[in-house]
C-alpha cells in the first residue's frame, strides 16, 4: 500500500506534466497563429512591393536611341528627342484623375487574362499587324480585330476592314491566354507597333481630332509587371 506522501506525490508530478503540456499546446497554437499573421504580413507586403516596382518600372521607360530612332520613322521622319514626349492618359481616362490621391491617369495594369486560341492560319493570314517578342514568347496584335484576310490574284493575303473599332491584345500563346491593352472608337490609328527587348512593347497610334488634328500617343507596355504607360506626343 501506497503512503499518502507518495500518493501526494504523484498527483503533483501528474499537474505538473499536464500542466507543461497545456502550456506548450497554446505555445504551439499561438507559434501556428503568430506564423501565418507574419506570413499574411509579407505577402501583403510582397504585393504592394510589385505594384510599386511595377509603377516604377513604367515610369523609367528610357528614350534612347533605339526608341527615338522608331518613332521617328514611324512618324514619317519627324525629329524626336527626350523632350518630344511627356505623360499622357488612357482613352477615356480623365485627366483630372491625377490630382493628389487618386489614380495615375498615365500607368495602367492589365486587366484579367482571357483564352486565347489561334491555328497556323491565323499566325500566317494577320502576319502583317503581328509582332512577336525577341524571344518568341509574347505576341503583340494589333490589327487582327475587325479585319478579313483576302487573297488576290497572286494567291497574297491582304487586309480588309470592316470595323471601325480598334483593339490591341497582347498574348502569350504558349500559355493560351492573352490580355487587352486597348480598344478605342472610329478615328484611332495604328501607325507601329515594336518591341523594344523580350518584354517591353512600343505601339505608337493617332486619334483625329476636331478640325483634322491629331493626337499622338506612344503606349509603353511592360510584360515583366503587368503595366502599361501612355506618353503623348507635344506638338509645339
């Protein structure tokens, strides 16, 4: 038969083990929630880090030669510099949306993806206002909307349209997914489209304005952080 002083002292060694673990099970729960707060915590911190490497990244788009050299052919030989071109905004953007607080009317983000789906016809038939990236994997189509492929006589394709709309997608075919870069109304057009190394794109279009005037405008898209950027032409 047992003491009571060993009985005693069995009940206090039993309270102390149970204690130890009820205490290291709330340590352990408390370790798992104070982990994945600080897991939360840097992918927060992750994302808003890309956003602004993104912004950043769109705003140090350098004009150097290679860009002054495009645009000046694409422009029918006009001289262009550094100066030639500040920041403009997306069509339909309000430029009052640049005040203190809100949105950049001049950086936007790509939108959701959608399917994209294409066969070696299409590849062949819209060459023309295609344009792959250096490295092939990104396709730049600006002009396959709205247009019908014909052949004449000699058995070469041209283009026709038929909508006066204006669509630009940019798509990565090896994953099937493509993103909008732009739609614009009547009056919108494409005067070249070119990338300026595996995933930096330039497309340069014209809107008519009132009393036959144009607006310039060169889009910047950076496929890397998913942003783009608008510089309009000055035309003093």
């Amino acid at each position: 038969m047992k003491s009571p002083i060993t009985s005693s002292k069995q009940v206090s060694v039993y309270s102390t083990l149970i204690f130890s673990l009820v205490l290291l099970i709330g340590c352990t729960c408390n370790g798992n929630k104070q982990g994945q707060h600080t897991k939360d915590s840097l992918e927060r911190l992750k994302a808003d880090s890309l956003t602004t490497e993104g912004r950043m990244a769109s705003r140090q788009f350098v004009f150097d030669s290679l860009t002054t050299d495009w645009l000046s052919s694409a422009m029918g030989g006009r001289k262009v510099d550094t100066a030639a071109f500040s920041n403009g905004h997306a069509p339909g953007h309000n430029l009052d949306s640049t005040v203190e607080g809100s949105a950049d009317a001049a950086v936007g983000t790509f939108t959701d993806s959608s399917t994209f789906q294409a066969d070696a016809s299409f590849y062949k038939d819209y060459a023309s206002v295609l344009r792959w990236s250096p490295d092939s994997s990104y396709l730049l189509d600006f002009g396959s909307y709205g247009h019908i492929p014909v052949k004449g006589k000699e058995g070469r394709s041209s283009l026709e349209g038929g909508e006066p709309d204006t669509k630009i997608m940019i798509a990565i075919p090896g994953e099937h997914k493509q993103w909008l870069v732009m739609f614009a109304g009547p009056g919108t057009s494409i005067l070249d489209a070119k990338w300026k190394n595996d995933h930096q794109f330039m497309l340069l279009y014209a809107f008519q304005q009132e009393h036959n005037e144009a607006d310039t405008t060169l889009i910047m898209g950076d496929m890397k952080t998913r942003t783009l950027h608008w510089y309009e032409l000055n035309n003093q």
